[in-house]
C-alpha cells in the first residue's frame, strides 16, 4: 500500500483518488471548493465523436473515455447506491441545411468502425428533430447519435466523493497549503495550478451557462442533448428545464460572477432555439476551465514524487473518469490502455 495526498477536488481529483483508493492505497484529498470550480458549473455533454478537432492524441482521449463511461457508471451506482446524473438519450448535432447535414453525417460515420459504442448514426429531418424534442425550434435538420450522453457534474462527484470515502479514501475540506507529506502528490488544482507554477503552464477560459425552464410545456419525455449551431449545447436538467451554453473568454481573472452581458446572450440563444416556449429563469452557472499546452490535458510527474493532472478543458467531465482509472494503473506499474507519455509533455 502507497501514500498518496490529491490536491484539488474537482473531477478531475476525486475520480483519480478513487480508483487510487480502489486499488488498495492510503489516499488524502484536500478541497477548497473555490468558486468557479469547473465541475460544479458543467452541464456534461459525453459524446466525442462528433468533434471536429483534429488532435490524434485528444481524440484517442475522449473516445476511450466515452466507452470506459457506462462501466465506470454501473460500479459506482453499485458501490453507493447513488444517482450521478449520467444518461444516455442520444445527442442531435443541428446543421444549417441538407448539405451541410450530408457532410456532418459522413464525418460523424467515418468514427463509427473505430467506436462501435456511437451506436446507430443517422440523419434526421426537421420533422424528427421535432418529434425527439417538441419544444425545440422546427428550423434545422440534423444528425442523430444514439450512444450520446450526458452527466452532471456536481452529482458525479457527490457520488465519486462517497465511493472514494468507501474505499477508506479520506477528504478534507481545506486548502492544501504547502505542508510536506510522506508519498506522492497528486496536483488537479484546475485553473489554479498556476498557483504551483509547475511546467507546462496553466491558463483559464471562463465560461457562463444559462439554466431555464420552460413553464408552459406538457412534453413528458426525456430529450436528447442538442449541438446546436455554433459551439452552443442545449442540455436537459430534468424534465422540461435546461442548460444552454456555454460562453468563452480568455482571463487571468478568477471573479465567478455571472455577467449580465453573458446572461442576455444565452437568454437570446434560449428563445431562438425555443420560439414558441415560455422561459422563465432558473440561474446562471459560472466556470473557470482550465487549458495547459495545445489544449491536450497534461498527465505526468513535475518533478520527483509530485505528479499533475490538468488542462482538463472543455472535455474533462467525458475524461476524467478514465484519466483517474489510467493515472491510478499507471502510478501501479500496471498496464495502461493510453500511452501516458503522449500527455507527459515536458
Ligand atoms: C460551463 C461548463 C460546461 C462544461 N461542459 C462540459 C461538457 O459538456 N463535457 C465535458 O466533458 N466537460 C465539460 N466541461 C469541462 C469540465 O467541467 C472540466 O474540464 C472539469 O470539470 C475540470 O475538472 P478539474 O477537476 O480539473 O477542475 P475543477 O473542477 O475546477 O476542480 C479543481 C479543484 O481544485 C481545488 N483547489 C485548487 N487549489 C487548491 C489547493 N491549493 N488546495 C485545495 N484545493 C484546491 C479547487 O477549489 C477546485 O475545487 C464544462 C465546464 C464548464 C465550466
């Protein structure tokens, strides 16, 4: 049995500390739950596949996370009895027209060889969409991926917090102050792992998302998650109440108040996609995601006995999970599914 103290108690953290635990080590996280904390800001969309990013390394990231997801789910459930907002209705990417809709469904196919867990990949007319979603705008056609999920993150890691205490893992809601410790330490201090100066470096994009109901619908089924135009996503939160998002902005600052510029935006965004919808507010969500280099999250040792993980950015809720299970097999000397030098970058 190993020592380990994990600083940072976003998902990023407590998934690593809980597959560290799991595997039978004495494993310490430290929280001070800043505000802005990714996690508890994100409305999680899991479902890689449709990016358009090129990024070999990211990509062979996130679809083997999709896929480590139902799994990963399944045991946890099981070891605490606890719901973690994970569901997988399927994801509608909107296009502007039919051929722009041809194109998007032969790039999203092309991964389905590769990722037999995308489940079935077909176009969908105006109608359809309409039909998966009765509130949603009738405007756009799309393309219709079955394995599509999404997660909540706040409720993730409630319940990877209980599995990770189950497994005798122990929390402390405390800032990590510097204070030596017998063992390794584990950096996933999201965006302020700047404050450890450590190579490479981290920077952060603040993001807002807007969550809404809509008061005046019967609809009595669940929606798919919706890539709308643009990198904008329409989220379902519970029945008829939803997230769109997100905005992005470079900052150095760390201030995690909604801005009412941002809130007109997103409030704008909600009716366009629900015309025909009363919309009454339920709040505003801010989020600092943290980027390191080339927007590839960074997993490696800074230097003896300290090891880091983030850069998590605008994916690490669908990679979290399979970055704690693989950094936990790696610190085990035991064989990993992902190469974890591609990530050790410096
Ligand atoms: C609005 C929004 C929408 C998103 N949507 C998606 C999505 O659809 N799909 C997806 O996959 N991802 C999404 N993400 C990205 C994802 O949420 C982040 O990548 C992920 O949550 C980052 O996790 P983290 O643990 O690295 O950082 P964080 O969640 O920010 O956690 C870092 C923690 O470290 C703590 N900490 C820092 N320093 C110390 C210290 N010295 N001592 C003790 N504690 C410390 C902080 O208080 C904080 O709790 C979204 C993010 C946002 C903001």
């Amino acid at each position: 049995m190993a020592r380990f103290t994990v600083v940072g108690g976003g998902i990023a953290g407590a998934s690593t500390a809980y597959h560290l635990a799991k595997s039978g080590h004495q494993v310490t996280v430290y929280d001070r739950a800043d505000t802005g904390q990714a996690t508890d800001a994100s409305a999680g969309i899991i479902c890689p596949w449709i990016s358009q990013r090129r990024n070999k390394k990211w990509y062979r990231l996130v679809k083997e996370s999709a896929k480590y997801y139902p799994e990963f789910i399944a045991q946890l459930q099981e070891e605490t009895g606890l719901d973690t907002g994970y569901r997988r209705e399927g994801s509608i990417s909107l296009v502007k027209d039919d051929h722009i809709q041809n194109l998007a469904f032969e790039r999203i196919q092309s991964k389905q060889s590769d990722a037999p867990e995308m489940g079935d990949v077909r176009k969908v007319s105006r109608e359809e969409v309409k039909r998966m979603h009765p509130n949603l705008t009738d405007l756009y056609p799309g393309v219709y991926v079955e394995g599509g999920g999404q997660v909540k993150g706040a409720i993730l890691l409630k319940a990877l917090k209980a599995g990770f205490m189950k497994y005798g893992g122990e929390w402390i809601n405390a800032d990590y102050d510097g204070q030596s410790v017998d063992g390794t330490l584990i950096y996933t201090t999201g965006a302020w792992g700047i404050e450890q100066r450590h190579e490479p470096g981290v920077r952060h994009q603040r993001s807002e998302v807007l969550h809404f109901r809509l008061a005046d619908s019967q609809n009595n089924d669940r929606t798919p998650v919706i890539m709308a135009l643009g990198p904008i996503y329409i989220v379902e939160m519970g029945l008829n109440q939803y997230a769109i998002g997100t905005t992005h902005e470079d900052t150095e600052s760390f201030e995690a108040i909604p801005s009412q510029e941002n809130y007109e935006y997103l409030r704008g965004l909600a009716h366009r996609y629900f015309p025909d919808s009363k919309i009454e507010d339920v709040r505003m969500m801010v989020g600092l995601k943290p980027y390191t280099r080339d927007f590839l999250p960074f997993l490696g040792y800074a230097k003896e006995n300290v090891f880091v993980i983030n850069g998590m950015g605008a994916t690490g809720l669908t990679a979290s999970p399979l970055v704690g299970r693989e950094v936990a097999r790696y610190l085990n000397n035991e064989e990993t599914t992902l190469d974890i030098n591609d990530y050790s970058y410096i």
